[in-house]
C-alpha cells in the first residue's frame, strides 16, 4: 500500500468516502485538528451529510477506527506460508524487519501511514473508555487471529503442544510493540537482534519430530 493512500474505498460513496476523508484529515492534520468541518470539506460533502451517517464526531471516529482495525488485521494477519510456523515468521519479518527475505514489505500491506493514523487513535483509550473499548475488541480479535494459526500448527503436527492463547499473547506483544516503535522511532539498529531471538522462540515452538515419521 502506498503511502497516502487510504484503504478505504470512496468510489462507493457514503460511509466509505466519509472514512477516506477521516483518514486523509487524521494523516494531515492529527487527531487533535480533527473536525466535522474538516472531514466534511476533505470528502467534498456536506456537514449534514456527515450527520446523516453519524450522530457525532466521536460515533464517526468510533466507526472509522473499528472499521480501520479489521482492515488492520485482514491485511497483516494471514496465513501465507506452507505451514503456520512459516507465516508466524513471515509475520514477524513484516512487523519487526519491515520486510521478508524474498521481498515482501510491510508497505505493501499496511503503510506506515495507518500505523500513525492508529497510534493517534489509541492514545484516546488513555482516557476515552469507549476507544479502550473498541482497542479491547480489536487486540482480542487479532490474538485470537494467532491462536487460531498457532492451533492449525499443532493439528498439522509443525507445533507442539503449547498454549495456543499464551503463545499468542507472547507474539501479539511482540508485534504490536515492534510496529509502535517503527511509528514513533527512527533508531532500527539494534531491531535485527530482537528478529533473531524471536526465531529461537518459534523454534522452540517446533515439534522435535517433524520430518522423522
């Protein structure tokens, strides 16, 4: 995905072009500049328009940051290699290296755009229940995402028996923390090491016997 291109697709009209617009306003202008004006000159619309959809600034937040996630989530949680360890270090590559090792990048799926649109929408939970409660839904969602992946490793037989919940959480932690610091740092030197400890931890996942039988 470009950068500046939003994964919205306002040629629909309606919700869609009123969540483009959020988003291009939010990538300009922060979350704190944000308006139904704004949003509503960005969308070439007018505020009753907005209003027709959304009740208020903080409903069309609420349902554009809802909406954003599962998009989010479709885009970087994905079953892409020949068994799940082999997407679970794909994943990682994208999040914490920003690319594999035959040329995939994590702009390709999700540009460094959302991952600032995002964090400015996340900082709300600090102090806005209902974002901790969209947030609360959303980091579920994509936990149980990985668990799900990690639960198809152990039937296929390339994971061991863990706790698919923990093991998730674990890389869930990972992921989430890697993509923060890719958005608010620039110092990616020491990033490599993290990957590496990160491949001894889904070796450990590893069933000792695959191959063998």
């Amino acid at each position: 995905m470009d950068q500046g291109v939003t994964p919205f697709d306002e040629s629909v009209g309606g919700k869609e072009a009123i969540f483009a617009a959020t988003y291009r306003t939010l990538e300009e202008d922060g979350y704190a500049d944000l308006s139904i004006s704004r949003v509503a000159d960005e969308a070439s619309v007018s505020k009753s328009t907005i209003y027709h959809h959304f009740e208020s600034k903080d409903e069309l937040l609420l349902e554009f940051a809802n909406s954003l996630l599962v998009t989010y989530a479709d885009e970087l949680v994905f079953e892409t290699g020949e068994n799940a360890l082999e997407s679970l270090a794909r994943l990682l590559d994208l999040a914490v290296l920003g690319e594999t090792a035959d040329g995939d990048r994590l702009e390709d799926y999700a540009s460094k755009t959302i991952d600032r649109v995002i964090l400015e929408l996340r900082t709300q939970a600090v102090h806005d229940p209902a974002y901790r409660e969209h947030f609360d839904s959303f980091d579920r969602m994509a936990r149980n995402r990985l668990a799900a992946l990690i639960e198809a490793g152990i039937e296929e037989g390339t994971v061991r028996e863990v706790d698919p919940d923990a093991v998730a959480g674990m890389l869930y932690l990972c992921i989430e923390g890697a993509l923060l610091l890719g958005s608010t740092t620039d110092d990616d030197e020491w990033i490599a090491g993290v990957r590496t400890q990160l491949e001894h931890y889904l070796d450990g996942l590893a069933r000792d016997d695959v191959g063998d039988e």
